[in-house]
C-alpha cells in the first residue's frame, strides 16, 4: 500500500445533471432534473454544504437514457456566474475543439468566475457522436495520443501569455501553432499555475498521460486495490517524465448513503433489479472499444460487469454505501491510499447532496484530524 502524504483535507465534486436521464441507467426514480434552473439550485446547494468543484457531463447527442443534453462549457460558466467559490469543471473533446479556441473561452470564463474555471479532457468513448459530425474516429491511443497534445497545447498558451513574452508555438502531429499569443492571460491564483487540467480513463495510455501532462487524473470507481494499482502506475509515469510534482487524483464514487446499512444496500439492490437491460447493453457494446479494444485490454470499463455498467463509471465499485459512519470511514480509508479528491454521484440530487453535506462531510473532516493525529496522514497545510 503506498503512503499517503498529501496535506490537504478531502475534496467533493459532484456530477453536473445536465443530461437528462440520472446517473444510473434504471427505472428506479430518480429526483433529478437536467433544467438550467435545476442545475443552478444543485450547485448553490453543494457549494453551501461544501463541495469544492463540480464536473458538467460532455454528451451531443441522446444516447442510453440521455435523451436531452445541455453543452457542458457553456453551462459550466452558466453555473460559475451563479456561484461564489464552487470551482466548474467543463468536459471536453479533443477533436471537437480546437485547443486554442478553448484556451480562450476557458480564459474568458476564468475572468468572469474570479478563477473558477477547469476544464476534463475526455479522448472520447462514443463512436456515434464523432462519425455523425463527420469528424475521424481514431483509434484507442490515438485518442490519447492527441489528447496529450491537446493538454500540451493548452497549458502551453495559457503559460505563455502569463509569462508577458513571445508567442507559443507548437508544431505536433495533430495541432500546430504558430508564434501565437492570447490576451489577457488567466487569472492569477495563488497556488495555481493556470485552469486546472483533468484527465481521465483506465488504459496505458490514459495513465501515461495523467503521469506525463495532466495536473489531475479521474478513476472510474474503482475498490481498493484496483485504485492503488492505477495510482502507483501513474506516479510512476510521472517520475519517468521527471515531474516535481505528480498529478493529484479524483475516483469516482456513486453514494447512497442512509440512516441505517440495510436501508442503504435496499436502495442499491432496486436500482439493480429495476436496471434498464436493453440500455445497459446498449452501453457495453458503445463502449466496448473504448476497453477492450486498447491495446493491453485495460482500457475504460474493459472488466466491468453489468451490475457495474448501471451506474456509468462503475461508481458501485468504490462501494459508498451505508451509513453515514461506513460511507466516511471508506472515503478516509481511500485518501489513505492516495485519493484527493471524490467525484460523487446520487440517486436524488437536492436530498443527497444535503444529506451528505449533513450526515457524512462532518464525519470525513473528524476521521482526517483522527488520521493526522495517528501519523496516518500529514497535517493540513
């Protein structure tokens, strides 16, 4: 098990409801809604509860429940410009965008929102909404292939106009650019050397990335085991790249958290009975590429069952569920291991939210102090 020295407390996102549809593909209800209106009462909820950063979804077109869809960066400065210090994650492809015009609406969000702005490079997993555009669909590592060059070019711009000095040029096998200088740069904050970089996925391929270029990596959920190995490689990626500092990480975990254990595990066991099949195998084989497909088979959802498949990014695996008391000794017993940062789902958007602000967050913050007192963990900063 690798030691955990990461000084900061724990921090929360959430999964932005902007497709429609929830998070688990099951008729079971769900209490959310992908209206802009909604959308803003979610994010004024869980900055007031204590959720530090949430991720808008990046989808173009109805697909295995998600039959409408708002476009992730512009809602994500929709909700910027309603909150005060929740930090907006805008879901992007490479591919559909140019990385230099991203660089610019990031920049132009970052001003509006006081600093606020990141943006998760997604290399893609839904063959559809490429072809469909007209746009190449490339294969596995050719995917992260060019979104490293992506990120590259990204971090690249935004650095340089800091610097006040000459124009970026890049001249790569997918993107070139050419003494080129935006204006005015990002905002300076402290701490923050430009909008934050996420990047995620399972494969060689993502995990070299999130080593070599990205300044988070997001997990599917993942247990135990399955995250250290994922952390380990991936530090190792960015030893090898000869980085300072490596790349803090996100997991993804769906939360149903209750008053009792047996109350918990109900929940989750209707969400599975009442699953979707036809839309849960819809998904498998859309996604079966974005896995298996890869070259070492180790690719996004390659080993997930079908149970896992309900929930989108096997967010069952982490195994939140129980009590409010389970739920935070399992998050704890994550960040030992190297998480920094929980990228959360629920089942009904306003009660969840509020009931984990309530009932677990309290806990998480009192099982840190504990593990900090123990040696477990390294005193905040």
């Amino acid at each position: 098990m690798p030691e955990h020295t990461a000084q900061d407390p724990l921090k929360f996102a959430y999964w932005v409801p902007n497709v429609s549809g929830g998070l688990v593909t099951s008729t079971i209800e769900q209490r959310t809604d992908w209206s802009y209106e909604f959308n803003v009462e979610v994010a004024q909820l869980a900055e007031k509860v204590g959720f530090e950063y949430a991720l808008s979804q990046v989808r173009y077109t109805a697909s295995y429940g998600a039959d409408q869809q708002h476009e992730s960066t512009s809602l994500s400065l929709a909700l910027l410009t309603q909150t005060e210090k929740l930090k907006v994650i805008a879901a992007i492809h490479p591919g559909l965008w140019h990385p230099a015009v991203l660089a610019k609406f990031i920049i132009t969000a970052d001003h509006i929102s006081g600093g606020r702005a990141a943006v998760n490079v997604v290399s893609g997993w839904f063959k559809d909404e490429f072809t469909g555009l007209g746009e190449a669909w490339l294969e596995h590592d050719e995917r992260y292939r060019r979104s490293e060059e992506f990120i590259r070019v990204l971090r690249g711009l935004w650095t340089s106009a800091q610097d006040g000095g000459g124009g970026f040029t890049h001249l790569g096998d997918f993107y070139r650019i050419h003494d080129f200088t935006l204006r005015p740069a990002p905002v300076d904050v402290p701490g923050r050397a430009h909008p934050e970089i996420f990047q995620g996925g399972n494969s060689t391929a993502a995990r070299r990335n999130g080593g070599t270029v990205a300044d988070w990596y997001f997990s599917n959920g993942k247990d135990f085991d399955g995250f250290t190995e994922q952390y380990l490689e991936v530090n190792q990626n960015a030893a090898l790249a000869g980085r300072a500092t490596p790349p803090k990480f996100g997991l993804n975990g769906f939360v149903v958290a209750r008053d009792s254990e047996d109350e918990a595990h109900a929940v989750l066991e209707e969400i599975i009975a009442k699953a979707n099949p036809e839309a849960v195998e819809g998904f498998r084989q859309a996604v079966r590429q974005a896995g298996a497909s890869s070259g070492d088979g180790k690719g996004m959802w390659a080993d997930s069952t079908t149970r896992d498949l309900v929930q989108y990014n096997d967010g069952f695996r982490t195994g939140l569920i129980g009590t409010p008391e389970q739920v935070a000794t399992r998050i704890v017993e994550y960040k030992k291991l190297g998480v920094d940062l929980f990228l959360l789902g629920f089942l009904h958007y306003l009660e969840d939210i509020a009931y984990f602000g309530e009932k677990v967050l309290p806990i998480v913050r009192e099982l840190e102090a504990d593990a900090v007192r123990a040696g477990e963990l390294a005193p905040a900063r």
